[in-house]
C-alpha cells in the first residue's frame, strides 16, 4: 500500500517536472511572434463575412475577427495582429516561406493538403459545402439542368476540383472560366460571363450581399462537398499547434457555457464552475500549459465576444451576408461545433 502510494507520487512528480519543462520553453514561431511584436495572418483578399474593409479601410469578418482574438490571446492587445490578404493560389506558399503565421482564410481541411504541403490544419471552426448560384429568373433549380453552362471558379480551390468531378460523374458538359480572387468572379457574372459561380455557399452567399441587386440572384440548395474550414499553421512546431488549437477550441467553449464579452468579467470573480474558472485563468493551468497569460482566453473573450458573437457580428441573420449558422451552431444547439474538453 505504502509502495503503491510511492509510485503515484512518483509519477505525479514526473508529470510535473515535464510539464514545467515544457512550459519553460517555446516553440520558435510563438518566439519569432513574440521578438516581432505582432502577428502576421494570412486572410481572403475580400469576402463579406469573413474578411472585407469597411467604409473606413478597417477589415471586418469572422476570419478577421478570429485572427484579432489569437492575437489578445498572445499579447492582450487587439492592434496586434497585422493583416496580409492571400489569393487562393498564392496562400500556402506565403504561409509555407514565413510571410505568414497562420491562415484564417476560408481553407478546406483535406488529406493531401495536410500529408504534402508541409503545412498542418489545426481545428475546425466553420463547416461549409460546395454549392453554385444562378440568376433568381434563369429557370434553373437543380445544377444538373446546366448542361453546357459556363461556370465562374477560383483557382487554386477544392471548388474548381468538385464542380469537374460532378459534372464529369453525370456525363453533363460545363465551361469552366478560372479567376484569381473572389471579386473578379463577382464581376464577370454579373457581366454575364458566366452563367454561374460555384463555391463554398458561405461565400456565395456574401458574394450575393454584394451584388447590385442581390435579389436578382439565387443560391441553388444543393451541396456538392464537404468543406471544412480550418486555420493553417506550418509543420514542425507543436507548441504554435497547440496554442492556435486551444485558442480556437476557448472560443467555442465560451459560447458553450455562456461566457460572453459582457458577462466575462464577473463570471472569471463569481463563478463557482470548474471548467469556468480554467476558461477564464481564474485558475491558471491552461494558459501556464501553453506560455500564456492565466487569462489569455478571458481576454479573448472580452476584446471578441465568443465564436457566437463573432459568427452574428459578421455573417448573421442581421448583416448583409445573413446566413444562418446552420452545422456552425455549436452540438448542444444541433450544430457541427464542438469544444473539446479543456481540461
């Protein structure tokens, strides 16, 4: 009994000095962050809802909102994040080179992206699907009446990917016209280029919020593609990894137990629950675990408001975007998003 009682503390002990060892440390990109003073994020070059300048010049969106937060997470101060928009074609050369220290930038997690780019998605933060959009009066309601249309896509994207393997799988014929960003494939459909665009239907839908008249167009309710959204770090850097995992996985977690940007501060001096008082540093293993501030994701939390408070402010029912959360609800509410243990 007296010997098995030995042995727990033992390792108890052991898990200790290795923990403290590795908090003594950090990974070089978190030290190159730190020695430069800010952070470098790569974001979509303009996409409503997720990263667009607004009257003043100032990017607003959900990527761009996320990027804002690990950057409180890092340094408390929200002027510490530097923007860097990408082209879909030009954003993982940029991350892979150092010109950036993570993607938030509308990236689909897939296998060969993460086996043979050198790069490592990390956690899911939006689910999406390939869909397509057609003019409100073209009399098209399923894509397989496109037969022979011309089609707008981005290149370098799983979309141009998916729209050849569905039409190719029902033997139906299509045009495809290639652009570089987002907003040219805007333009040309609606200078009637093309008969459709085909993208994630996120990004149809704020592509329509800012047509001229977006009620002239239409998404089609078809999903064609599973399209998980993901920030993007570069390979070899665990500790990096872990703070942009746990960083994003904090802001889901605030919305799940009801942690907001209004009540995070009398929650981190009132609250008696556990995984609350982890969340908010009132005790501080988490953000020791990490290198950070007791209270990174209290001060996330607080500058940012929670994963819920970033989807509303910038893609919600009352933006322009207006699209509803859909499988981005958190599991509790019938979503997709689901915080793991932060334990």
């Amino acid at each position: 009994m007296n010997l098995n009682r030995s042995i727990r503390a033992a390792l108890a002990a052991a898990c200790v000095t290795v923990l403290g060892s590795a908090a003594a440390q950090a990974g070089p990109i978190m030290d190159q962050i730190r020695s430069r003073g800010v952070l470098n994020c790569g974001i979509p070059p303009g996409v409503a809802g997720f990263s667009l300048p607004d009257s003043r010049g100032v990017w607003q969106g959900l990527d761009v909102d996320l990027c804002r937060g690990l950057a409180v997470a890092i340094f408390n101060d929200v002027n510490k994040a530097r923007f860097i928009p990408l082209s879909s074609s030009t954003r993982f050369t940029a991350l892979g080179s150092g010109e950036v220290d993570v993607l938030f930038r509308t990236s689909t997690q897939t296998m060969l992206r993460d086996t043979t780019l050198g790069l490592r998605h990390v956690t899911t933060y939006f689910f999406d699907g390939h869909g397509f959009m057609v003019r409100a009066n073209s009399g098209v309601t399923q894509v397989r009446e496109m037969s022979g249309a011309t089609i707008c896509l981005i290149q370098g994207t799983t979309n141009e990917q998916v729209t050849a393997d569905y039409f190719r799988s029902i033997n139906v014929p299509f045009r495809p016209v290639v652009f570089e960003r987002t907003d040219q494939a805007a333009a040309a459909l609606q200078a009637g280029r093309c008969d459709s665009f085909g993208t994630d239907a996120s990004q149809l839908a704020a592509t329509r919020s800012t047509m001229t008249t977006p009620a002239d167009w239409t998404v089609l309710p078809e999903r064609f593609s599973k399209e998980p959204y993901a920030a993007y770090i570069r390979r070899g850097d665990d500790d990096w990894f872990d703070v942009v995992r746990w960083y994003t996985t904090a802001m889901i977690e605030a919305e799940e137990q009801g942690v907001t940007q209004a009540n995070a501060e009398e929650m981190r001096r009132t609250s008696t629950n556990p995984n609350t008082r982890r969340l908010l540093g009132a005790t501080p293993e988490l953000g020791q675990s990490l290198r950070l501030d007791p209270a990174w994701a209290y001060n996330a939390i607080r500058a940012m408001g929670n994963y819920g408070e970033m989807y509303e402010r910038t893609m919600g029912e009352s933006t322009p975007v207006a699209l509803p959360r859909g499988p981005n609800r958190i599991w509790t509410q019938g979503g997709l998003l689901y915080a793991l243990p932060m334990r």
